[in-house]
C-alpha cells in the first residue's frame, strides 16, 4: 500500500498521469476515426456491389429471354413436321445465350474471388501491388480481352499501395460503364501509365452527348440523387471510394465522339 502511495506521488511530481491521459485520449480518438473510415469504405463497397449485381441482372435479362424464345420456337416447330435445319440454328442460338449468361456469372465470381473476410476487421488492410497486374485481373475476369477491346500496359510495373478489393471494384465498374456507353462493337482502348506521382488506368470509348453531359456531372459531383440508372449510379459509387483509397476519377472529351474516363492512385514510392 505504501508503495501503491509513493508511486502515485512520484507520478503525480512529473506529471505523468497527465501524460499518460492524454496518450490514451489520442490513442482513442485514432482509433475511433480508423473504425469510422473502415465503415464509410464498407458501406461504399456494399453500394458498389449491389449496383454490379443489378447491372449484371439487367445484362442476364436479354440472353435469358432470347433461351426461353429459342425454346418455344423449337417446342413449336417438334409440334409440326420437324425443319432439322431450323432447329439446330435454334439450339445454337440457345448455346450462345447461355454462354452469354455463364460468362455474367463468372464476371461476378471472378470479381469477388478475391475478396478477403475482412468486413469484421476494425483496420484496412493495404497491399503493395501493380496496378498493370490489377487491370489484366479484371479484364481477364470480365472475359472483355477479345477484339473489340485493347489493353495497353506501362512498361515499368506501377506500385500502388491500396485495397486491392476496393480497386478491382472501381476498375471493374469503369470498364462496365465504358463498354454500357459505347455503341454495340464499338472499340474500348485501355491503357496504364505514369503520370508524375501517380498510377493511372484510363479507358477512351465512344460516347454520346447525353453520356458526356451525365458523366461531367457524376464526377464534378453534381449527379442528382435520384433517378439514374445501375450503371451510373455504380460510377458515382466508385468516385467516392476512389477518394477514399487516396485516388481520383476524372472524366474529359477526347474529341466529339470520344471521351476519356481516368483513375488515378498515388504511386507507393510517391507516399513515403
């Protein structure tokens, strides 16, 4: 007890127990606003992915029609005297419909495959990655390498220190847009490179007028609260949760039919 006593006298002296007071205040004060952004990130996300599904929801609802047209057409056609050649255009109609449907299902799987279990985890967790690495990911997941898209990489990998899941999302959901903006077998031009002090992946498309007036306003932050659709409101989504992992999302018109969409993300040797 009496040892208890000149303990506390001597901290008191040096004023220490003031010290300490206010370590633990700052300590708690740190905390709290890592808990507080860790769950304004984890609601972005939850938005985000919720657009992504009803995006592809609305992308299944074509081919998915087209398969139950198919079949009835072929239902009729067994009913009559049967046109071999007929059928089997039938069939493979139906074939490429539901490989249509099949590659919607695997963007999707492909998209969260590497999604970390983390949503209980209190801190971020940041990787160390190439943001070229991080493109062919997604392009290789969203199956949209073929002919009427071209991706071209910075020859030096590009270091970037950020939420590998977050940044999958937005890439996913830039291209996504692009390609929903872009006339059907219009090309996408992807492309990463270095820009000073940052990593940038940027994506020039065809676009429309009205596409150019709606996407100036997401990015300036004067997109209306309601009444847009997935694909727009996912591009709002990803503006906001690029902020968050110390990135941008801007937006410029190349020329009257072309614009520019261009994610930006401090390079790792840049961030000390």
């Amino acid at each position: 007890m009496h040892l208890a006593q000149s303990w506390k006298d001597v901290m008191k002296e040096g004023n220490w127990t003031e010290e300490i007071e206010s370590i633990i205040s700052d300590i708690y004060i740190d905390d709290a606003a890592q808990i507080k952004n860790r769950y304004s990130k984890l609601q972005g996300i939850h938005q985000l992915q919720k657009s992504i599904v009803r995006q592809n929801m609305h992308n299944a609802m074509s081919p998915i029609s087209a398969i139950s047209g198919y079949l009835e057409l072929i239902n009729m056609s067994l009913s009559q005297e049967p046109d071999v050649d007929q059928i089997e255009y039938y069939r493979k109609k139906i074939e490429y419909g539901i490989q249509e449907v099949n590659n919607i299902i695997e963007q999707l799987q492909g998209i969260y495959r590497d999604e970390l279990d983390n949503t209980g985890e209190e801190k971020e967790t940041l990787l160390d990655v190439d943001l070229n690495w991080i493109v062919r990911q997604v392009i290789e997941n969203m199956h949209c390498g073929g002919e009427h898209t071209t991706f071209t990489t910075n020859v030096s990998p590009l270091h970037i220190k950020t939420d590998l899941f977050i940044t999958k999302l937005i890439i996913f959901n830039l291209i996504s847009y692009a390609s929903k903006s872009s006339p059907k077998g219009e090309m996408l031009e992807l492309e990463t490179s270095k820009d000073k002090a940052m990593a940038t992946f940027l994506i020039k498309f065809n676009i429309s007028e009205n596409r150019k007036k709606e996407l100036n306003n997401i990015v300036s932050g004067n997109a209306p609260a309601n009444g847009i659709d997935s694909f727009a409101e996912g591009l709002l989504t990803s503006v906001e949760l690029a902020d968050q992992v110390q990135g941008c999302i801007t937006f410029m018109s190349v020329n009257d039919s072309v614009g520019m969409l261009k994610l930006s993300i401090p390079l790792t040797t840049e961030r000390g």
